[in-house]
C-alpha cells in the first residue's frame, strides 16, 4: 500500500526509514587489500551539515529543497518487515536499500536535475567505466612496518549466485558497490542523446561501499577508539577490522579520482571528502599548486592524505515540529548534487557555502570541471610535474633499484588521468622528499620568524 505523496523534496527526504532487524554477522570477515593505504588523518567533516545545506548555492538548494508543489510518490509496496526487514547479510542490505533510498533519492535528484545537474546513484554494472585495479606489486615507498600481514583470501558470496571461486578472490581486488555518474535523459533532452554517443566512458565521481549494518558500525571512530584527538591513528588500529571499510572507501575515493564518497549501511550513512595533507592546504593559494612543497597532489593523497568525514545515523527522521537535522537520503542527495560540481581532489577547497554550480554547458566529456587544477597537473604522468624530474628520468639509469623493467603503476582514475609512474628508486625519493617537505613547511608555520 502506498504511502501517498510527498509535496516537497525536504518533507520526501526526512521521512522516516522502514524499521529492521539485524542477525549478528560481527565475526564476518569483511573485504580488505594489500595494496590499500590507510589515510594519514581521519576527522570530522565540521562543515557537513544541515544549517550550511539551506545556505548552499545562494540559498537555491533551499528553494528547490522547500519547494511546496511538487508529486513525490514514495516507494511501493512497503518493505515487509516479516520477509524483508531482516538484514541477514550483504544481498538483504542491498536489497533494502534498492528498494526503499535508492528509489527516493533518484526521484528528488531528477526532480532538480536541470537546477543542480547531479550525478546518479547507479549500479556497478551500469557503470562504463574502466574497473578499479590494485597494483601488480606494492610500492616500496611504503614502510615495511606499514605493510598489512599477508591475509587468507575472503571467503565470500557472490550476489545472488554461488561463492566464489579460490582463484577469482585472489585475482580479483574489491570493487565499489556503486557508481555515482551522469545519466542522460533521453526524453526530456535533445542534446542528450548526442552526449551519450560521445561520452563513451563516463566518470565515476562518487565512491560507494555498502555493508550490513550488524558487520560494522562507525561507533569505534565515533568514541575515540580508532584516532585521536587530531585524528592521527591510535597504535595499530588503522589495521584493525573496525577501520577496513573506512580504508576501503579512502581508497576507492583516492584510486577513483574523486573527493567524495560514502560508505551505506543498514544503520547509518558515513560521507566522506578526502583531500591532501592539512600542512599543504595551509601554504599560499595563489602559488603554482606542482611547487607546493614539491610534490605532486597524487603522492600526497597517497601516502598522507586526509578523510573527512560525517556519521548519520538510521534513526533520523522528519518528526512533529520543526526539523533540523541530516537523514541518510538527505545526505545521499546532497553528496549527489556536489558531486556533479567541483568533484575532483584538489590543493584547497572551497567552503560549501562558497562552492560554485558547473554550468551543464562547460561540462566536458564525461563530466567535471572544465579544467582543473588537478586536471592541469595530473594529466600527464607525474615525471612530467618539472623538469629536473623529466631529466632525471630520462637519463639513463642502470642501478639495481631503477631498473626500466620494474616500474609501478598507480591508476587514480578512469583514462589514467590521475597516475603516478614509477621506478622503485625513485618512488623511495619521492616519499622521503615529501615527509621531508611536510616537516619542513610545518616547522616554518611554526616559527615564521625562523
């Protein structure tokens, strides 16, 4: 039975989520890789929130949200809480999200598609774009104290059909569980049949992970026990299991080229930004962003980058009297909107309120900023970042550890747009030099005087 419509995208998105139950499934393994690198600082996204939402845009996503005229179906039938409602696994959690947010928040995206030009929340399948792939070996740069133990291979179910084969868990990494791209509208758009034809390959612009919500929970990031006050690891617990989907959806985020993602449970939603080291973002806007400490935003994000990030419970839901607070498909819709703007990693951002719309007609292929800084400087590999780099390597090297039939390769994105390229020697070098830029610029922040 339906449960009527809702007259605006605000009353559509508050309304409250049908109610669960959860099997234990806390000694589950959940899904983890070698080549993952945790990110250097876990903190609160401050910003994220609803009082800065109804100020967004010049206060148009207010508008379109508060909007009293419009015919919101909700879904139909209900979810039953006899035959649906219990979260047994990761195919019962996708199942309830598909049939109750996700059908929601695409209503209230295509209801401001021409306003705000949002991405969509799609399945993977969906998905043109090329795959996400690990590494053929980790880096060196990376410690060997850093490196996870090696892991037996996750014993899993495939979605909807039989497990796994031994070879395929090994062979082949985690993928995100969703998409967040540009859909044409075919009815409604002349211009959008001709997009489609030539954006043969468009950009995943919103990391998604889903897990149950009895498998995890962000309690242990919410009380203190994963980071700490400066949101720097406590020992040992960025390889904890508590922290493995936070460091799956860093990395999906990182690999992706995009700053923003989500990780969706059954009990929660956790939105995410990433961006490069706070020290970086503290040095002069207006400098050339490849002289910033010398490095480029790719290593940074690698090896020291930051996730913001916001928890919304379930629970939260429009009640009698005024409503003033975040739900899981405000949330999701909101990540939506910003996502079809300004959404690749750059050197400093914008606040919210200052973010600007992307004008559907500068849209380039695939979508995205016309060109940003990131685009600018990560386009090429990153030997070509200045050119003592592009004559070092060059040159040629005849050392062990530079040996030109032993590079590693990076992908950060769709097209390899976002790469780093290198020799084992040189990627040694580059981490040491960046640690060394960050210890650097921090000591001059603190003493300027020095």
């Amino acid at each position: 039975m339906s449960q009527g419509m809702a007259t605006s995208i605000f009353e559509y998105l508050t309304c409250k989520n049908p109610d669960l139950k959860h099997k234990d499934l806390t000694k589950t393994s959940l899904s983890r890789d070698d080549s993952w690198k945790a990110p250097e600082r876990v903190i609160p996204w401050e910003e994220f929130n609803f009082q800065t939402m109804m100020e967004m845009f010049d206060g148009r996503l207010k508008t379109e949200l508060m909007r009293n005229d419009r015919e919101l179906d909700y879904p139909a039938p209900k979810i039953s809480l006899r035959t649906e409602g219990t979260v047994s696994g990761e195919d019962t959690t996708i199942n309830i999200l598909t049939r109750w947010n996700k059908p929601i928040v695409t209503a209230a995206l295509e209801a401001v598609d021409k306003a705000f030009h949002p991405v969509f929340w799609i399945p993977p399948s969906l998905a043109k774009s090329s795959p996400i792939s690990k590494p053929e070996t980790q880096p060196d740069a990376v410690k060997e104290s850093e490196k996870s133990p090696p892991q037996p291979p996750r014993k899993c179910k495939a979605r909807g059909s039989s497990v796994h084969s031994a070879s395929r868990s090994k062979s082949r990494p985690p993928q995100p569980d969703g998409a967040g791209m540009h859909v044409p509208d075919h009815a409604n758009s002349a211009t959008s049949q001709h997009r489609q034809q030539d954006d043969t390959e468009p950009i995943n612009r919103l990391a998604c992970e889903i897990k149950p919500g009895s498998m995890w929970t962000s309690s242990p990031l919410l009380d203190g026990e994963l980071v700490d006050e400066h949101g720097k690891w406590l020992p040992k617990k960025s390889k904890s299991r508590a922290a493995w989907p936070l460091v799956q959806v860093y990395n999906y985020c990182v690999r992706l080229g995009t700053r923003y993602g989500f990780l969706i449970t059954s009990r929660e939603i956790l939105a995410v930004r990433i961006g490069p080291p706070l020290e970086s973002r503290s040095l002069d806007s207006t400098e050339p962003s490849q002289n910033r400490m010398g490095k480029s935003l790719s290593d940074l994000l690698f090896y020291y980058g930051v996730m913001e990030y916001v928890a919304v419970p379930w629970s939260n839901c429009r009640t009698k009297g005024k409503y003033e607070n975040l739900t899981i498909n405000l949330t999701l819709w909101v990540l939506c909107i910003l996502a079809g703007q300004d959404y690749r990693p750059d050197w400093n951002y914008k606040t919210l309120l200052e973010e600007p719309l992307v004008i559907s007609e500068q849209r380039g292929r695939g979508g995205g900023r016309t060109q940003s800084t990131l685009d600018r400087q990560e386009s090429e590999p990153v030997s070509s970042d200045a050119s003592e780099d592009s004559d070092e390597e060059t040159e040629p090297n005849t050392s062990e550890d530079d040996n030109p039939d032993d590079k590693r390769y990076h992908s950060f994105g769709p097209g390899s747009e976002f790469t780093v390229t290198r020799g084992r020697g040189e990627m040694r070098k580059r981490k040491r030099e960046t640690k060394a830029s960050i210890v650097a610029s921090t000591k001059r922040r603190r003493n300027p005087g020095a």
